[in-house]
C-alpha cells in the first residue's frame, strides 16, 4: 500500500515575522537599523499552531493571510488583528486563532524586554510542498 506524505500538509507556510512597530523599540527597526542593544522577537519553537485543513489542501484553496500581533514582554501573543484576508473565511480563521498560541522571544531593548507589534504573514499554499511517497 502506498501512502502519499504531504508535510506542507501539516502545518502552514508560515513566513518570516518581520517587526513592523514598536513605540518602545524606535525607528530604527521600522528603517532595518538596529544597534546592539535591540533584539526582535523570535519565534520559541519550530512547531506552528497553524494547521493547514486537508479538506482545503485537497480543494485546492490557498491564500496569505496578513496578521498584525501584539507580543508581550513575556513573550505571548495578547492581540490579533486581520491585516489582510486570504479570501477565504476558513483559512482567516485558521491563521487568526493559530497566531494567538504562538510563544516567542521577546523583543528586547537593552535587556529589558519589551512588547512589540509586528506583522505575521501566513501562507496556505500547495506548490511548493515536497511530496514523497512511502512503501507501506
């Protein structure tokens, strides 16, 4: 029996998290200059709460959902907020409700940590994902 693995399957696409703004970090991140006293947040793991439906995979449905998140200075998503929709109710809210379990670094300024909004693109998408098959 063959069994087709999908690991694009399992979780999103789930792009870079760049800064966006951030009263408390300055200018300086928004324009890319950072000094050695500033530090974004980083994502803590590599497991993403974001899960791509496999009735949507299957459909063909993809999109980039844009999400602006408010992270703590412990590090956790307080707020969410729907930047730009994927056209797609389902994956909106797949996005919307993944981001609040995600767990960071804090952004950093000295080393005090500090909170920070940042913008957090996340893709659905099918081309791409690597596709083997396992001998069963």
């Amino acid at each position: 029996m063959k069994k087709l693995l999908i690991p694009g399957l399992i979780v999103a696409t789930l792009a870079v998290v760049y800064a966006v703004a951030g009263e408390r970090i300055g200018l300086g991140v928004l324009l890319g200059r950072f000094d050695s006293h500033q530090r974004l947040p980083a994502l803590r793991s590599k497991e993403l709460p974001i899960r791509y439906p496999a009735h949507l995979w299957r459909d063909g449905v993809v999109g980039e959902v844009v999400l602006r998140i408010h992270i703590t200075e412990l590090g956790t998503v307080d707020s969410v907020e729907l930047r730009r929709s994927s056209g797609h109710a389902e994956l909106d809210s797949i996005a919307l409700e993944g981001a609040k379990r995600l767990e960071y670094h804090p952004a950093r300024k000295a080393e005090e940590a500090t909170a920070v909004w940042a913008e957090l693109p996340v893709r659905f998408e099918r081309e791409g994902a690597r596709q083997s098959i396992e001998e069963r």
